[in-house]
C-alpha cells in the first residue's frame, strides 16, 4: 500500500472532501495541469498483463483530439492522476494512482464528452515485441536480465527490486523468437526468482515477492460497524482454481541440459485437500525454461503447492474508498462475525465522490480472535 499518514486511514471512516486531480504530459513535460473531467475510475487488477487502467470522461468536445500533438492524443500522451483528502483545516494529502499512456481518445464531435483510456506503461513493453531472436546469456542474475529487456524499450525506467532481501539469483539462459512478447519474457523471469513483476502508482517497475496471504503483513482493516468503512460484502467458495498436486518441469534448448520435471503433493493427513482424500486429485502444471534442474523444479513445485492449496474463497466488497490500496496488498476483513485474511486481486478507485469503490477479493484465512 502507498503509505499515508494514520490520519488519513482514520479519516476514511469519517465524513470528509475528497479531492482528485489528473495532469497531461507529453514527452515527459507537464502541458496541462488540471484537465477538467466530470467522472473516470483507476482499476488495478493482479490478472492483467498492464496491472492499472484509466477511464476519465473529459465533458468538453473541444478537448476531442485532431492532431497528433494534441492534448489528449494517443502519441505518447501521459495523464498524471492521484487522489486526496482535503481537510477541514483546509491541508490535502494525495496519493499517486498512476500515469496512463493515453490509448484512445473518443467522442460526439459537437456535443462530447470525450471518453478516455489509458494503461500503465507494461503497454509500452508489450508493444515492443522482439524484432530479432533474444536470450538472457550473458545477463547474469534475474534482476539484471529484467532490467536489461526493460530499458532497450524504456531507458529512463525506473526499477525498484523489492524482494525480500533484495534477491538477484542467478538467471538460466533462455531464448525468445523474433515476433515474442517481451513483457512476457520479463514476466516469466521474474516468475522464476518467485516473484512478480508490475508497474506501480508511482509510475515504477516493481519487482515484488509472491504475496503470502497466510504470513504477509496486513495493510488494511475492512470491517462493518461504527468506525469501520464496510460497506457490503459477498461470498464465494468455488473449486476451480484449487490444485492439490503440481508438476514443475523446465527444458531449455538454449543450454544443452536434459529436461527435467519434479512434483509436490499436499500429503498433510489433516488437510482438506490432502492427494487422494475426499477433494480428489487435482493436478497444476507449470513450465519454465529457467528452471535447469530439477531442484530448481522441486522449489517452484513446492513454492506454486502452497498457494495452488489454498482456498479459493473470492469476496466482493463493497467499501469507503482507500485509494492508497495496490494489487497484492493483504487485507483484514472484519465481517459476519468472522476475522480473515485476503490478498487484494482487482479493485477500482472512483475519481468522483458519487463513484461506487469495489474490491475483489481472494484467498483467505480466518483469524482467530
């Protein structure tokens, strides 16, 4: 989660103004501050390849593009946007939601409005799709292959390693055809040091630990009552997404080495979902050309089980908004009698103050009170 001040957690709660504000730029300069616009929403969600989106409604026509220059074109355009709290002493506290590679630009050219969207800066690697074969020899660790990939795109990224000690294991040699995505190839690296890879609020590549919804630290507390900023919740518990059994296996042309493949089970006599107790046997496979060996297949097997056993509870909340909120934050939802754990999947943060905040929600794990 951004971090805010506890006044600005505590007067989530409460009655107060929000305020939010969205900026132009184009070739990193500020052209317009403050463009005008009557409603928009951010949405952030872990599944998607850009992980934030913009949706702005800019009410004059006039703003409908003509040019490529123009202020709202999609030639490399940018909009800035955040959104704050004004407090009665008349101070604002802001919080970054992103800045939005303009992609369209639509609209009634007499009568308007102009309706705008905008991804995070993942487009610009999507994009940029490798024009030759590529491969990670000679680019050492994980990290430094991801920060190599990036940067022939964007050079002046910004890439912040956020992993638990700052991990930058060693990265096998893989090789991408001409035509292949790079962001998946970026992704795909960082998936293999266990880790994910997005672009944040503040306009950063984060390379960021697999959240442990279990272990992690919670960011925020949801809970109904006076004082609390739950709205309405709702409840799923579906079987697709629960996995009791994952193969692992790696083959890398690039090196010369064998293929190799390993497999962890949930044998925990007590779980529900133990292999060949009453929930079956359900088996998830995952590939890597970065996993050499077949320890290197054991750990990913192992690292994916915990997670693949987990409850696939999905929660649909309804809250006070807390734009502060990203994509893997764990939250404490206080509800029903019950304390629990959820990792934050999607989640969408209105511009206006009539704008509905939602949250979906997945995993789970009951505290005890």
């Amino acid at each position: 989660m951004y971090p805010v001040s506890a006044t600005f957690l505590r007067t989530l709660a409460t009655s107060h103004t929000m305020v939010a504000r969205v900026d132009a730029y184009y070739a990193g300069q500020l052209v317009a501050s403050g463009v005008p616009f009557s409603d928009g929403s951010v949405s952030v969600d872990r599944g998607s390849k850009t992980r934030r989106s913009l949706s702005l409604t800019v009410p004059d026509p006039k703003h409908l593009p003509w040019s490529e220059t123009a202020l709202l074109a999609p030639y490399g355009q940018q909009l800035v946007v955040q959104r704050g709290i004004r407090y009665s002493n008349g101070a604002e506290e802001w919080v970054p939601l992103g800045t939005f590679r303009i992609d369209q630009a639509s609209g009634d050219v007499h009568l308007g409005p102009v309706t705008v969207t905008g991804t995070t800066m993942e487009s610009a690697i999507i994009d940029d799709k490798f024009q030759t074969p590529a491969s990670t020899r000679g680019y050492g660790g994980c990290v430094d292959a991801i920060e190599l990939l990036i940067r022939q795109t964007l050079p002046s990224a910004v890439i912040v390693n956020l992993t638990s000690g700052q991990r930058n294991p060693t990265c096998a040699v893989a090789t991408w055809d001409a035509g292949a995505d790079r962001w998946d190839a970026v992704t795909q690296i960082a998936r293999a040091m266990s880790a994910e890879i997005y672009v944040d609020a503040q306009d950063r590549f984060v390379i960021f630990d697999l959240p442990d919804v279990v272990n992690g630290s919670v960011a925020w507390d949801i809970a109904e009552g006076e004082g609390g900023t739950l709205i309405s919740s709702a409840r799923s518990l579906p079987r697709t997404g629960v996995y009791n059994a994952v193969v692992a296996s790696g083959e890398n042309t690039a090196s010369g080495a064998a293929p190799v493949s390993a497999v962890a089970r949930d044998t925990e006599p007590t779980s529900p979902t133990r292999w060949g107790g009453p929930f079956g046997k359900v088996t998830k496979f995952i590939t890597s050309a970065l996993w050499l060996s077949s320890s290197d297949c054991q750990a990913a097997a192992s690292y994916a089980l915990f997670d693949a056993t987990a409850p696939s509870v999905q929660m649909s909340i309804d809250s006070l908004p807390n734009p502060a909120l990203e994509g893997n934050d764990i939250v404490r939802l206080t509800h029903a009698g019950r304390k629990e754990r959820h990792l934050v999947q999607a989640l969408t943060i209105p511009l206006t103050a009539q704008g509905d905040f939602s949250l979906t929600l997945r995993g789970g794990k009951e505290e005890t009170p």
